[in-house]
C-alpha cells in the first residue's frame, strides 16, 4: 500500500513563498509520473505541475516561472516550491503519484495567500 502525506501549506502574504513537501511510503515501483493538483473551493480540481520518470515537466499556464517540481529520490520525497504567490493561488494543493495505472493522492494541504 501506499501513502502520500502533504505539508509545507500555511497562510502566506501575496509576494510570498512556500515550499510543500510530499513524502511516499509503502512499496513503491513503477513510477509513471509524480504531481501537484489543487482545488479551490467551488472550483474542480486542475493540474499544478507534473513530472514523468522520462524527465519531462509541465506546468500550468498559470504557474509557470513562479512554480517549481522537484524530487529526491532518496527520501521518496516530492517537492513544490511556490514563489510570488498570489490570492488566486490559494486552494488546497494535493500529490499525486501514478505507479503503473495506479494514481494515489495525499490528503491535502491548505493554501492561503492573503492580498
């Protein structure tokens, strides 16, 4: 089995940084892709930024040059670095990892940016 367990989310000025961790324990194998999604209240849940094992990232329009992925693999750790966030950043932002045809999301971690 495997678990995702967000943090690093909190209430942060607009300007400001965060950086969320997601750490994966379990048995795990196959990485087909690591990412961050994120839900707004009212609002469905859409892509932050997405890493394949083949190197490739994407990144939503609306993040680009602010977000960044990373890993360690080490730690089986996932990373996102937040930066000149904005109001309409806040939401609650989620891991995902697909393992073959598997996907497994974390819990969640809340998001505030303050105007």
């Amino acid at each position: 089995q495997v678990q995702l367990a967000e943090s690093g989310g909190g209430l942060v000025q607009a300007g400001g940084s965060l950086r969320l961790s997601c750490a994966a324990s379990g048995t795990i194998f196959r990485i087909n892709s690591i990412g961050w999604y994120r839900q707004a209240p009212g609002k469905q849940r859409e892509l932050v930024a997405t890493s394949s094992t083949g190197g490739t990232t994407n990144y939503a329009d609306s993040v680009k040059g602010r977000f960044t992925i990373s890993g360690d693999n080490a730690k089986n750790t996932v990373y996102l670095q937040m930066t000149s966030l904005k109001p309409e950043d806040t939401a609650t932002y989620y891991c995902k990892l697909r393992l073959g045809l598997n996907d497994y999301w974390g819990q969640g971690t809340q998001v505030t940016v303050s105007s």
